[in-house]
C-alpha cells in the first residue's frame, strides 16, 4: 500500500500560488526556512515558465508546501500573510481564485508594484524586508523604467537582471550596483 499522502491543491492544481509570492519569487537568492524549503522553492521556480497558468489563492500553495510554518495547510502567520496577498490583488486589480498566466502575473507585480516602489506598502513587516529592499531584482520584459521609479527607496542598491537590457543602463546610469543573473 502507497503512503504518498495527497494533498488538496496537488488534487486541484499544480500551480495555485499565493499572490504575495510572485514577489518572493522575484527576490529569491536561494535561501529560506530550511534545505527543504529551499529545495521546494527552487523546484517550483523552474516550473515556472511564462505560459504557466496560475490561479491565485489566498491560502496554502505551492510554496507553503515545504514550508515548516505551514501547519495542516495554514499559515502560522496567516493574518500577516493574507495581508500582504489582499494587497498585491487590490494594486494587480486581480482577485482570488482568478487564473492568469504567468509573464501577466510577474509584469503586473512589477509594473504595480515594484516599479511604483511599493513593496513596503505589501510587506514592510516581513522579516525578509529589508533584504529584499536592497536587491531589487526587476523581473519580466522592461522596456521603460520611469525616472522616479526608485525615489524614496533608500535601501535599494543593487538591480540585478539580463547583461545589455535596459535594466543595465537604468542601474548605471541612476549610481545602482548591476549584477547579471
Ligand atoms: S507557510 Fe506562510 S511563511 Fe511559509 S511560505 Fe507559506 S505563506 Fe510563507
Ligand atoms: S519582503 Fe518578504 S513577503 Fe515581501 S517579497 Fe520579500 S520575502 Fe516576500
């Protein structure tokens, strides 16, 4: 007899996704929870591709499967964490339950949120903050990043993205660190 356990959102959808975590994904760097956490993170990353169909959940999901502080599928944080995924569907227009592909998802994240530098207004409170702060990691096909994109944000340093994008000139231009990914 199997012991595989199924879970609830593997028997619905592989790719159920917590909105906030379009913005986690962009700032990660391989590190987390624990090894498992990590290993997961990673895994559900490269299964990512740009016409990969998510449905936004506000709820335990991709991520949160490995994740030691999901316990029976929530959160232990899930008042702050609802939070922060409230906000990014309120800045996306989008809503729960809603299917989007996956290049939609990670340039409305940007385009909303990252390049109108409100990622604290999402989650100025989350322990990883101030990290993801400094390493702006500008996601999706920019093309144009708005002079005063990045006013305000003190923190930020370093912009990492595609050697020769429009990315790379902003950076240099505007005195931020560039790394390539
Ligand atoms: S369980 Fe909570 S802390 Fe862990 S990945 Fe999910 S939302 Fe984040
Ligand atoms: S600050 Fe926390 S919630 Fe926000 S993108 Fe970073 S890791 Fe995710």
């Amino acid at each position: 007899m199997s012991n595989t356990k199924l879970r609830p959102h593997h028997v619905l959808c592989h790719s159920k996704l917590r909105p906030h975590h379009v913005l986690c994904i962009s700032f990660f760097e391989g590190k987390g929870y624990n090894p498992e956490f990590v290993q997961n993170m990673t895994e559900v990353i490269e299964n990512l591709h740009d016409n990969t169909q998510i449905q936004l959940t506000v709820g335990a999901d991709i991520i949160c499967d490995k994740c030691p502080n999901n316990k029976e599928y929530l959160c232990q944080m899930e008042d702050k964490v609802r939070r922060y995924d409230e906000t990014v569907l309120s800045l996306c227009h989008l809503f729960e339950n809603q299917v989007i592909g996956w290049k939609e998802l990670k340039e409305l994240a940007f385009t909303r949120i990252l390049n109108a530098n409100k990622l604290k207004a999402v989650c100025g409170d989350c322990c990883w903050n101030s990290i993801c702060q400094e390493k702006l990691t500008i996601n999706g096909d920019v093309s144009v990043i708005g002079a005063n994109a990045f006013y305000g944000c003190t923190e930020l340093q370093t912009i990492s993205w595609i050697s020769g994008s429009f990315a790379e000139t902003y950076a240099k231009k505007n005195g931020y660190i560039f790394i390539t990914e």
